[in-house]
C-alpha cells in the first residue's frame, strides 16, 4: 500500500487515529455495491445500468445518441436522455422500477453484504454517507444506523448526539423516484438537499473522510467533490482506498483540488484492498476494552 506517511500496519497515522475516535466519516460508493452477489448477480456499474436501462426500455430512436454519450463517459447526459425517452414511450414507471431491481434486487432475493461491508461493519464509523440508493449498507448494519436521504432536516441533530448515522445523499430504493441521477436530478439535490449538504460540508471541513469504492470516472462523486469537499488547506487531509492503475492526473486532481490523498493495491488485486480494510478495522477493535 502506499500514499500518505503510514506506520508498519500501512495506514496513515491521521486514518487510525480518526478510526480509533470514532471520527473518520466513510464514504461509500458504487464500488461496494458491486463487489455483492446473489444468484450470479451484481450491482451493475453506472455504465452498464444505463445500457441496461436502454435495452429494458427498447429504447431505438436515440440508441445511437445514448451510446456515443455513453462511450464518452458523459454519464449524466446519457441518464438524462434515457429517462426523457422513458418519458416520451410512457415507460417511466419502468425505467425507476428497473433501477430499484437493478441495484437492489428483486424482492425476497436482495444483495446482501459482501466481505468489504463486513469490514465497513467492524470499522464502526458514526457516520457513514453513500451516493448508492440500495439497502445493503441498511441490511449489513442490521438497520442500527439513522438513515437519512438528501432532504431530510434532522441530519446535523444525529450527526451532534453521536447516534450512528447513515446519509444516502442520493436518495434511496424506499423513494425511487426521488433519486438523483440525471443532470436535472442533481440540480434538484442543490435545490432540496441544503441542509444534507450544508451538514457535509462542515463534516468535511473538521474531520477526515475514506473514500471506499470510488471511480473518478462515476459522475456522483465528481459532482459530490466539486459541491463539498474543500479544496487543498481548506480541509483535514482526506483519503480514497482505490487500484494503484488511478493515473496520475487524476491523483493530482483528487489531492490539489480536493485535498484527498490516495492509498493504494494493485490493480485488479480487490483482496489486497480488502485486506487493508480489514486492518484498520482489526485496529479498531483491537483498541476496545475488554
């Protein structure tokens, strides 16, 4: 592992040591979701969610225009156009229910957790924010965190008594339609979620954030960087667990416009990312009283 000044265990001394404190605010995405399973199936990637999405639909008249949008990466264009399309073949119904089963599961049948939320688990973080809109976090918790979504007020009151908190920025399959997706949707959360956001922000500001199952190429954690973290002097150092094949560039991006270091496997190797997870979190519960 590498990245920041870490002691024999391969951690920063700053992520232990906010770990240890109950502290370190973990930010789950869509990384985390994909490495569950049930009945050979995983979360899809935003990528491939909304290809499938295309496919479900049947969409035709724009497929074309979808898929240079797609292979772009320009994610949020793509997601836009598909539901306009869903709109305009009065599908729209099945393009959230689609989502809700894509992400989640069908019902009687949802993702549980993988070994990675295992390791979230033993961790034991107050606060843990996602961008995903499954129940996983919910189901491997054993729903003993506060659940929040992007408009609820009451957010900074757990975040202040210390009551484990879930914040799912993005929405949740409990409100499908109510998710952030699209360009407009996002534009939404600016609207709606002020106080959700406002609350990340000071977060962000005064304590040290984990990025778990990120890709600089997913739209919501872009957008999610650009709207809260602070940039470089503005904030704690914050860190992101993530394959060493990140170029360059983009580890320049996260670490001067952000202020977020990344810690590093080999690419490809998720075990050894899962391992030094586990680690700190073997850490943490190390330092508990008998």
């Amino acid at each position: 592992m590498s990245g920041g000044e870490s002691s024999s265990h391969g951690w920063p001394d700053d992520v232990v040591e906010q770990a240890l404190r109950r502290n370190l605010v973990v930010l789950v995405g869509s990384g985390l979701s994909a490495s569950c399973e049930r009945d050979g199936v995983r979360p899809p990637t935003w990528k491939a969610l909304l290809a499938g999405l295309v496919d479900h639909l049947g969409i035709t008249e724009r497929k074309d225009e979808i898929s240079e949008l797609l292979t772009a990466n320009r994610l949020l264009d793509a997601a836009e156009l598909v539901k306009l399309e869903a709109k305009r073949v009065s599908r729209e119904q099945d393009f959230f229910s689609y989502i809700r089963t894509a992400v989640d599961g069908r019902a009687g049948s949802n993702f549980d957790g993988s070994e990675w939320h295992d390791a979230l688990v033993k961790l034991e973080p107050d606060l843990i924010v996602t961008t995903n809109y499954d129940k996983i976090i919910e189901r491997s918790t054993g729903h003993g965190y506060s659940t929040h979504t992007y408009e609820s007020e009451r957010v900074a009151g757990d975040v202040r008594r210390r009551i484990p908190t879930l914040l799912k920025i993005h929405g949740s399959v409990d409100a499908i339609e109510d998710t952030i997706l699209t360009r407009t949707d996002f534009t939404r959360l600016r609207l709606h979620g002020v106080h959700a956001l406002s609350v990340l922000q000071a977060l962000f500001l005064t304590r040290t954030v984990l990025l778990l199952g990120y890709s600089l190429g997913d739209p919501d954690i872009q957008l999610l960087l650009e709207n809260v973290l602070g940039g470089r002097n503005e904030s704690p150092a914050h860190y992101m667990l993530t394959q060493d094949s990140l170029p360059d560039y983009e580890r320049d991006v996260l670490r001067y416009s952000h202020g977020v270091t990344t810690i590093t496997y080999p690419s490809g190797e998720h075990e050894r990312g899962l391992a030094s997870l586990r680690v700190l979190a073997d850490l943490v519960q190390s330092a508990k009283p008998a």
